[in-house]
C-alpha cells in the first residue's frame, strides 16, 4: 500500500486550533506524511508541540524550511546555518543566479518557481542540467491550479508540461505538493493526482510524485541527519574503548 506525503502545507502555528484543524484533515484525507514549513528562527518549543500533535493524530511531521533568498552567496549562507536544523531544504527560485546555485547545490532538497510571475520561472535545460548532477527535487505546488482562472491557469498549464517533460528527460525527481495554507483548499492524493493529469501526468506517475519520490528523500536525509551517520555507505555500529571482538 502506498505512503503518500504532502511536502508542503503552510499551517499556522500561531493558531493551535486551526492547526490542529488541518494535520486532521490531512491524516483524513489519507496522508502518511506532511511536511510542514517553518521559519528559520522556529523555535525547538514549536517544533515539539507540533511533533507531539502529529504523533497523536498518527501522522508523519517532516520538518521543512522554505529559503527565499536574493543572492547566491546569501543562499550559501542560509544553507549553512539550517542544513543540520531541518529534514527538507526548500529554495524559491526567484532570481537566476539563486536558481543556478540551488540545482547544483547537494545540500538543496526542493527547487520551485513562482507560479504566476512567468519571467521568474528558470527551470530551463541548464537548469535541469545542473539538478541532474545534485540531488535538487522539482516541486510543483498545486495550489496556483485551484486559485487561478482563465489565461493564468491555461497559461501556468503550459509552463507545467514544459518543466515536466524537461525534469523526465534529465532524470530529475519531482514533487507535487498541495502548497496550501487553508484547511479549504486541503486535497487528497486522488484529488491531486486528477490535476496533474491537466499538465499530462497519467495518474500512476502521479501517485509517484506523491509517494515514493518524497518518501525517498525524507528517507535520505534522515539518515544523513542520524547521530551514526558518517558518509554515503559508512556508519557508527558501535562506539568504545575497544570494538572488536
């Protein structure tokens, strides 16, 4: 049976109750996991009330955060300050030299686009490239599908089948996530999967992008954040004065 994971719900965690409210509907609407977006400065107090709830409920927390930076060298710095603080690293990719830096980096998890702004969509064949050899995910937020109308929609369409097309020709996971930040706009797994098929997404890669791809990389870096972990293939066994027996 599958896991499927949202990667991306914006809960607001000034509001206990709304909060509540949505990692419900999320464990209702058949999820195994989400994760959730946090500022850099969350405190560990926020983090373990929420860790709390979602273990009551019975559902998987992923910590996320969601980067935003201006410039190359202050995304360098931003990635060094919360790479050990968090599960997911997530870059929005508004400007062309961030977008670049953020395909290449190893430290990346998620790279996404704005979704309306079409001059700020940099996800092109250099870019894909450059993901190609990193471990950068594309992540496509479904949230711009249910908000938008007309033109924008038809238009945001197109960008979608585009970058789709692209991430599967360079072998490049993809994500597809709800991006949501209102228990109204919540949705299920079948619910998204049903619009991706408008980007041409046949529903049994969909369930991909919703399952395995982020469970795969939840999995990644879990290990890589693990006490016992050293290097890709090599961990602490065990520890003392002498080892061997």
């Amino acid at each position: 049976m599958k896991k499927f994971y949202d990667l991306h719900l914006s809960v607001p965690l000034d509001n206990s109750d709304l909060t509540e409210k949505m990692i419900r509907k999320a464990k209702t609407l058949g999820y195994a996991g989400l994760g959730v977006s946090f500022s850099p400065s969350v405190l560990g107090e926020t983090l373990s009330r929420l860790r709390q709830l979602c273990k009551y409920v019975d559902i998987d927390l992923v910590t996320r955060v969601d980067l935003e930076p201006n410039s190359s060298k202050e995304l360098l710095l931003q990635l060094r300050r919360c790479r050990r603080r968090f599960e997911l690293i997530s870059i929005a990719c508004w400007h062309k030299p961030v977008a670049r830096q953020a395909a290449k980096d190893r430290r990346v998890d998620l790279i996404y686009f704005s979704s309306l702004d079409f001059r700020r969509r940099f996800f092109d064949s250099a870019e894909a490239e450059l993901s190609a050899n990193a471990l950068a995910a594309l992540e496509i937020d479904m949230s711009p599908l249910l908000l938008t109308t007309s033109y924008e929609r038809i238009r945001l369409l197109s960008y979608l089948r585009r970058e789709v097309a692209l991430a599967k020709k360079f072998s490049i996971p993809v994500i597809l996530s709800s991006g949501v930040s209102s228990e109204f706009f919540m949705r299920g797994p079948r619910d998204l999967a049903a619009l991706a098929y408008l980007f041409d997404v046949p529903s049994d890669v969909a369930f991909k992008y919703l399952s395995e791809n982020p469970l795969k990389i939840v999995t990644r870096n879990r290990t890589k954040l693990s006490s016992t972990y050293i290097a890709p293939g090599l961990r602490v066994i065990r520890t003392g004065e002498n080892c061997v027996e």
